[in-house]
C-alpha cells in the first residue's frame, strides 16, 4: 500500500501539468516555453530542483549539438533560395503547358507543381502562398471558380507535409527518436497515393460540374519545349539530391547541404539572388530554426516530467482494460488528434501527446515509423479543415476577395480524398512499411 501512494500522487501531478500546459498555450505563452515551464516545475516536484535544473541544462546543450535537427535550417534555407530563384514559377509552367488544354487541367497542373515544388521547399504554408501567386490569376484568367482553384491550391500546399524532406518528419523522429531516413522512405508510397487521390477529387469535381474548370486551348510543343528548358535547373537539382539521397550516395544531413548549395547557386546564376534577398532568407530561416529548437526542447523536456509522472504507464493500463481491438483504439486516437486539430495548431497537438501516445503505439505493436506516417496525414488534414485551417488563412490573406467560406467549401473533397488516405494507412500499415522492409 505504501508504494501506492506515490503513484497516485505522480498521476495527480501529470494532470495537473496537463492542464497547466493547455492554460499557458490558451494564455498565448509559445508552445516551448509553455513545455518547457510545465516540464521543469513537474520534474521539480517530483525529483526536486537540483534534477530539474540540471535537465534544463543538459537537454538544451544535447539538442543543440544534434545532428539530425541540424538539416532543419538547411532545409529551410533550400527553400527560401528555391523561392527566390523562381523554381515554383517554372514547375507550374511545365505542369501547365502539358495538362493546361485538359478539363481541369490548371488543377492537377498546380496538384503536381506543389508536389514537385514541395520536394525542395520546406514549408507548406511557404508551397501553399507561393503558388497562391503562380496559379491562381492563371486559373482565374482562365475563367475556373474560386472555390476550386483556392481548394485546389490549399491541397497542394498540405500535401508538402508528405514529401521528404518535411521538416515535420524530421521533428517527429527527432521526438520519437527514429531514423529521419527511414521515415523518409516511408512516405514515398503514402505521398504517390496522396497525389492520386487529390487528382482524382479533381477529375469527380470536373467531371460532376464542368463549368467550374472551362476547356483552354493546347500549347504548341515549342512552347512546352521552352519552359521544359526552363525548368531544367530545378530538376537536376530535384535528381542530383534526391537520387544522391535514396542511392546512399548522401546522407540526410549532406543532401540537406546539397541542396541548399545548389538552390543558392542556381539563384545567383539566374541574377534573382542580392544580398538584400541572402540577408531576408538567411534571417526567416534563422527565425523559423530558433522556433523550433525552443518547440524541441520543450518536447524532451516535457516527456521527462510525462514519463516520471507515469502518465504513458496509466494510459496503457486504461488501454489494456478496454475491450477493443487495437485498429478500433488507433481510430479512437485519430479522432482524438482531428478534434484536437480543430483548437491547436496539429504540429503543436502532435508534439505534446507524443510523450505519452508513443507508449501505447508501441504496446499495440504498431510501428513507430508507421505512426509517424500517420501523424504527418493528421497534420496535412489539420492544416486544410475547419476551423482554423492555418493554409486556408494564408490563402485569404493572398486572395483577400476570396471569402474564408468559399476556400473551406473548395477543400472539402480535398478533405475527404485525405481522410480516405487515412483510413487506407491505418487499415494497411503495409502501405508504409513494405518499402523500408524492401530496402
């Protein structure tokens, strides 16, 4: 009976944080500081200060000497180097000129220009508002409806979350303590899928009202020729890193300097890069890094106080008494994250349940890796549904005359064609695990 005791008093403070936790996030304290508060002082009570002190010391100086975190600002600035060289602009152009003559043809044009573009950009809010000013008046101008070519567009910018390099992969496996590569893998199946049915969400909508998508006259193959040749740099560096990466050729932090390289280069040589545009670049990336080392340390911060509170055990314990098979838990949780999505920002809902969800993934025998595939589905999903939709607000911010109501009402069948992809991931881990298996 005695060694009861101090569980339960472990359990009554991991509440306790927990709802500490979400009244500082509600309060508009920034998401580390908040873990970071809520961690120490859980830790302190339990393990008393001198232990707290000393994790508040020796997480950060571990983090901060991380190698696989170090690909962040690498990543961050290949995509703020892509930008400026106009990499987004000739994507969109190849897309267009070979699919623009088709019914819907701008649509699935701006589908694969996002995907392509989202392979050497690391932000899908940065995807979303780039192409918001490469697609949109040319889908305006060629009479397509609002609804549809915001939504279309939205769907593009989530879909960046799946295709490596995600910054939001990486800072799942920096938490989960997976191999970045490994996950990368993982998600090449996922992201085709995704693609299809984003593609086929647009064929059922043109199909089922055509008049949101006019026919538009072929571009002579001259025309295609030249903004092929356009493009060429963006797709040599697209299969020098990525052939460079998944040949074994690079590693992931080497590719991420790859990359970064090449984009400046191109930049330069093009004449869209001044140091205006460096100094701009290099302190967004800095800003965005410095954000999400705080969010980082946070995490591992937290998860020390979630751990000792022995909040992941009693979650196990609750799990194991249910009479549900563990696919029915695994869609419990998913519904758990969407409702979650719907108040707080999915990135942020993600890395303050990790602590205590990746327990019980890994008692239900599920695979860490193919969890965070899932994860990183949940968070494109958040990033587009109602009702806060953080792509939905950059667009209306783009495309002030586009009210909130018409873009949700344009990435609904975009919301569907993901909840499908889900139930598919969830149903089949195979999906995402044959391929690492494979190789």
């Amino acid at each position: 009976m005695l060694s009861k005791g101090p569980s339960v008093s472990a359990l009554a403070i991991g509440g306790l944080g927990l709802v500490a936790l979400f009244a500082l996030i509600f309060a508009q304290i920034p998401i580390g500081f908040a873990m970071i508060i809520v961690g120490i002082t859980g830790y302190a009570l339990q393990a008393g200060w001198g232990p707290a002190l000393t994790l508040l010391a020796s997480e950060p100086s571990g983090l901060l000497s991380s190698v696989d975190l170090a690909t962040v600002p690498l990543f961050l600035l290949m995509g703020t180097f892509a930008t400026a060289a106009g990499f987004s602009t000739d994507i969109y152009n190849v897309a267009a000129s070979f699919l623009g003559h088709r019914r819907g043809g701008l649509a699935y044009a701006t589908i694969g220009g996002c995907a392509a573009f989202g392979a050497v950009c690391g932000s899908s809010t940065a995807t979303a508002a780039t192409f918001a000013k490469a697609a949109l008046p040319e889908m305006r101008k060629r009479g397509y409806a609002d609804a549809f070519s915001t939504g279309t567009i939205a769907a593009g910018g989530a879909l960046k979350s799946l295709i490596p390099p995600s910054i939001v992969m990486i800072l799942y496996c920096i938490v989960a303590k997976a191999f970045i590569f490994d996950l990368f893998i993982a998600a090449l199946v996922p992201a085709l899928l995704a693609i299809t049915l984003n593609l086929i969400a647009i064929a059922v909508q043109v199909r089922l009202q055509p008049g949101i998508a006019p026919l538009a006259a072929r571009i002579p193959w001259d025309e295609r020729l030249a903004a092929l040749k356009r493009a060429a740099p963006v797709l040599l560096l697209l299969v020098s890193v990525f052939a460079g990466l998944y040949s074994g050729v690079f590693t992931v932090n080497e590719a991420a300097s790859v990359a970064a390289v090449l984009s400046l280069v191109f930049a330069l040589v093009r004449g869209k890069m001044r140091w205006a545009n460096v100094w701009v670049g290099v302190r967004e990336s800095a800003s965005a890094t410095a954000m999400i080392y705080v969010i980082i340390i946070g995490a591992s911060v937290f998860t020390y106080f979630i751990t000792l509170a022995r909040v992941p055990q009693a979650l196990i314990d609750l799990i194991g008494h249910l009479n549900m098979p563990p696919v029915a838990i695994i869609f419990v949780l998913l519904l758990a994250y969407l409702i979650l999505g719907a108040v707080f920002d999915e990135i942020a809902a993600m890395l303050i349940t990790l602590p205590f969800v990746l327990p019980v993934i890994e008692q239900l025998g599920y695979d860490v890796v193919w969890w965070g595939i899932v994860n990183v589905v949940v968070i494109e999903l958040g990033m587009i549904i109602p009702p806060i939709g953080i792509i939905v607000f950059v667009l209306h911010g783009l495309a002030p005359d586009v009210p909130l109501r018409t873009i949700y009402r344009g990435v609904m069948p975009f919301i569907v064609a993901d909840l499908v992809l889900l139930a598919l991931l969830t149903l089949f881990p195979a999906i995402s695990l044959w391929l690492p298996a494979l190789l």
